[in-house]
C-alpha cells in the first residue's frame, strides 16, 4: 500500500514540475521497465530518461 502513495505523491511532484529524488526516478524507471516487460507497453523506452535530463 506504500508503493502507492509514494506513487501518488511522487505524480504529483513532477506534475508540479518539482524535482523528485534521484533515487525515486530510478524506482520508477524500474518499475516501469517491469511492467513493460509484462506485456503493458505504454510508450517508448526512453520515456524515463528525460526525468533525469
């Protein structure tokens, strides 16, 4: 249930155009990567690295 409302919290974040910790976009990133290779594709690989740029 945590991973969610970090989730949550960390969305909101970035939607605010605030930073999130380094380590936080690499979770995501992860994450992310994970699910993609479930079969849940929702955009190009590269779509996490413009969150470190």
């Amino acid at each position: 249930m945590g991973d969610i409302s970090d989730l949550d919290r960390q969305i909101e974040q970035l939607r605010r155009c605030e930073l999130i910790k380094e380590n936080e976009v690499k979770a995501l990133c992860a994450k992310r990567n994970s699910d993609s290779s479930d079969g849940n594709e929702n955009g190009d690989s590269k779509s996490c690295s413009c969150l470190t740029s």
